[in-house]
C-alpha cells in the first residue's frame, strides 16, 4: 500500500490563482495545473534563491522531495510557456502558515502582530513591558488535501 502524502508547509494562499496568455480567448486554451505548493517550491527556489536543502527545510520535505516538487512544477510552467497554455494554480497537500507571529503582554494584555523573520520584540508596544509571550496555538491556519 502507498503511503499518504506528507502535508508540505507553504507561507501563504496566492492571491494570483490564474494566468493565461494575452490575445487568446479562454475558450481556446489548453492549461496546465499547477499546484499551491509547486507554486511554494518555485517561490522558494526561483524567487528568492534558496538551495534545496533550505526549500526542503521551510516546506517541511527532504531535500530529494522538494527537488521533485521543483522539477514538477518548472516542467508545467514550462509547457505553459512554450506551448502557450494558461497556468491554473490551486490543489494540493498543504499547510498554510501564518505570516506573523501573535503576541500578548501579559502585564496589560495586549495583543500584537510581527513578521515571520524579524526576531523577537523587545517590549510590548503599548505598555511597553518586557513580560509577554507567543500565541502558538494558530500557528497553522488551514490545511488543504486533494488536487
């Protein structure tokens, strides 16, 4: 029996979830689908240039996985391109997680928002009192199967 496959961890939902090529009507065209965390793949290695192991790391996958994720998604791209088809991006096996992290003073009990990334605060912004702590309990927002 096949093993379920692994939920990968992807940064956010694309605002984007279409594009086709200019000048042709919808009717048509051919499209290729491109799944949310392909997508999170090419972000990850394309965009910003990360090295498998590093995309393999932020998606939660080994790095020979994220390798095929990648291999995947560039080949549907690709076809796109070349073939003059409209990309589709939605499915998959997914997590989504939050952008910011939540936290809460506990000295006034305010509640703030920072960046993934930017490292801890120093105070909180209101009162600012040293005594707060992270909300971890939504740290995954939604998770998402199929495709």
């Amino acid at each position: 029996m096949v093993r379920p496959q692994k939920n990968r961890i992807v940064a956010f939902n694309p605002d984007v979830s279409y594009f086709k090529p200019r000048g042709i009507p919808m009717l048509a065209l051919d499209e290729v689908c491109l799944t949310i965390d392909e997508r999170e793949s090419i972000r990850l290695a394309d965009l910003l240039g990360m090295s498998y192991e590093e995309g393999g790391r932020n998606m939660g996958v080994s790095r020979a996985t994220f390798g095929r994720i990648v291999q995947r998604a560039r080949k549907a791209v690709a076809d796109a391109l070349i073939n003059g088809k409209a990309i589709n991006i939605e499915g998959g096996n997914y997590k989504i997680i939050n952008e910011e992290h939540v936290f809460k003073c506990r000295k006034c009990n305010y509640k703030w928002n920072k960046s993934r990334g930017t490292g801890r605060p120093q105070s909180c912004p209101l009162c600012n009192g040293e005594n707060f702590y992270r909300i971890l309990e939504k740290e995954y927002i939604t998770e998402q199967n199929g495709g």
